[in-house]
C-alpha cells in the first residue's frame, strides 16, 4: 500500500513562518452539524446616506468626506497607534521587566476608500478602477518611504491589506482596506524577512524565485498566471482557499512597479476574486495582505524582501460552513482538512473572466 496524499494524514513544512500544518484530507468527509454563516446578498445602494465612507457624508468623528470619484485616502478616525505620545523604555533590570516586556508603537493608520460606489467589491469593478487603487497603494507607499527617509515620521514599514465582508471582522462594506505605518517591523513579517534571509544564506538563492520554478513544474498549484504576477494555493495553506499572489521578477515593494506591472497586478486581483465569488455563488470574504521590503532596514534584510500578497479567505465547504481554528489548532498546531492540490483544482476550474452576478 502506498501513502495517499488525498486520504492519509501528513504534516507540511512552512518555510515562511518556519512552521508545520497537519494536513487531514480525510477528515473532509465527515458531515457538518456546526454552525453556519449568512449568505451575503449583494442588495446593497450604490450610494448609502448613513454610511461613513461614502462622498460628501459625515464621518463618525465629524469630518466630511470630499465628493470623490476615485480612491480616497484618509487618516483612520480611530486609529490603532499614534504619533504623538510620549517614549517608553525599561530599565530590563528587575523580573518585571525581564518578564512583562514592553515597547512603546508610534504610527500613523489610513483607511483607503477603493471606490466612491457604496456597493462595488474588487471583482465587480473594472480594470482602471484597480488600476488605481493599486497606483494608491504605491503612492501611499512611496510617501511614508519619503518621510521615513527624511526623519519628517519615524516609519519602517506599512502593512496595507482588506478585511472583506461581515465574516473577517469588517464593520462596514464600502469597498475600502486600510494601511498602518509603523515605527517597528510587526511580528509576522518580521519572522518571514528571517526566514527568507536564512533560506538565502543556506542556498545562495531566493526562496520566492526556487517556490515560482517548482509550482510551474509541478502544474499543480497554479491558479492564475500573467506575465508580471503567479498565483498558487501554497503547498503549506492553512486556509482551505488561501492564495499566495508572487511577483514573478525580484520586486522588493510596490514603489518598483512600472505601468505594466500595475495592469497585470490589477488584472490578477480581478481575475482571482471573481473565481472566489464565483466559488460558492456569493460575495466571498477574505482578509488580504501586501508583504514587501521595509522603509529602512539593513543591506541583506532589503535584497531579499520580495513582493507578495496574501489572500486568507474562510470558507469551507459553502457559502454558510466557515473554517474555524480552534481546539488543536489552538493548542498544537495548524491543521486543515482539504490539501492544497484539491483546493487549487476546485479554483482552477471556476470562470475568473465573468462574475457569478453577471453569469
């Protein structure tokens, strides 16, 4: 009897975050008498009143938004850091301070509006409009790079990403993400720049640069592909539907792009969100990251840093059965019960040109 990759038990190695997933495919098969999620119907306006995202109304701390007709960027009313308040230090001498360690974060948090139309969702817009949004992204990017650079901000990096729809913690469904600047590199990309550093020191080559050659071997993982951009569902997914968007060349942040690299960005977001709504028939939620090189880091920490973007989407079987980690997760470790390959098939065979709306 040989080991079936769709039917045994396996664990698989992580080597961004230097972790492992147990892999149970088997455990797929089981019924589902948990609890279940509300179908999200797309019935919202085009434009809501009481919405404190949409042109020309008030924000809940009392600002009026502009009448926009693109993107809009906006520092977040309630923003998780600051900028101005005062340093904090320990002394590290006593066990307080041995034990109860502290750093003191100063930053600064946007919200970026995606579109003025209350009711559109990335797969639902067209190509300039995530055109521009990814030009935002840049021009947010490249701005904070400049202050950090001058002293005018005591930024290192920016984590851009989306929370989409009510599962993923969203508090309102204007199309928007959100950006926090930070004076610290925050954990998870702290650990995944190590991480790529110590593959590169042992192997002389990048990780991103051997993972993009295995996947298009391997055909098996794929999802989408264009000329500037790859995406796959990663060997070591935790997320039943999670996606890993490369750059395919060695850009180490957006501020590298050119206009051909911003269309084919644009098109790739399109093309894998439709499939997503297209999944399960619905307006799919997610939480979606940029990972890219830091405003001010070492030599070695900047070369290896490359471009990608994380889609962490919660579905499991339906529209309404959500992944959730708990219990053994919890306490032992990441476990899923779809492998990758099936999860990318079940991708790969959706309509990424037409959405499910337009069907």
């Amino acid at each position: 009897m040989s080991f079936d990759f769709t039917n045994d038990s396996h664990r698989r190695y992580n080597p961004l975050n230097d972790s492992w997933v147990l892999c149970s495919p088997h455990r797929a098969k089981r019924p589902w008498q948990g609890a279940v999620e509300d179908v999200q119907k797309p019935t919202l306006p085009e434009y809501d009143a009481n919405c404190y995202l949409c042109p020309g109304n008030k924000r809940a701390t009392g600002p009026m938004n502009p009448q926009y007709d693109s993107t809009f960027v906006f520092p977040n009313d309630y923003s998780a850091v600051k900028l101005d308040q005062p340093d904090y230090s320990q002394s590290g001498e006593s066990i307080k301070d041995r034990l109860l360690i502290t750093q003191g974060v100063k930053g600064k948090c946007f919200v970026i509006c995606f579109s003025p139309k209350h009711n559109l969702t990335l797969p639902l817009m067209n190509h300039d409009e995530i055109v521009q949004i990814v030009q935002t992204w840049q021009d947010l990017y490249k701005s904070c790079k400049k202050q950090a650079l001058q002293n005018e901000a005591p930024y290192r990096y920016i984590q851009i990403f989306e929370n989409k729809g009510s599962a993923m913690g969203c508090s309102n469904p204007h199309p928007h993400g959100q950006a926090w600047c930070l004076d610290t590199v925050p954990s998870e990309v702290d650990h995944l720049l190590r991480n790529l550093l110590k593959y590169y020191n042992k192997n002389q080559t990048h990780l991103f640069e051997d993972y993009i050659k295995l996947e298009q071997q391997e055909q098996k993982r794929i999802v989408l592909e264009n000329d500037s951009f790859i995406v796959v569902v990663p060997y070591w997914a935790l997320w039943p539907f999670e996606t890993l968007l490369i750059s395919k060349s060695h850009l180490k942040s957006i501020e590298e792009f050119n206009e051909k690299q911003k269309s084919d960005l644009a098109t790739i977001l399109k093309s894998l969100t439709t499939k997503y709504d297209n999944l399960f028939n619905t307006s799919f939620p997610y939480s979606m990251g940029l990972h890219q090189a830091p405003f001010i880091s070492s030599d070695e920490i900047n070369e290896i840093s490359w471009f990608h973007i994380h889609f962490y989407p919660p579905l499991l079987r339906s529209a309404t059965v959500k992944k959730f980690c708990v219990g053994f997760e919890m306490l032992g470790e990441a476990q899923r019960d779809l492998t990758s390959e099936q999860a990318a098939a079940r991708l790969q065979e959706l309509d990424g040109d037409v959405h499910y709306l337009n069907k």
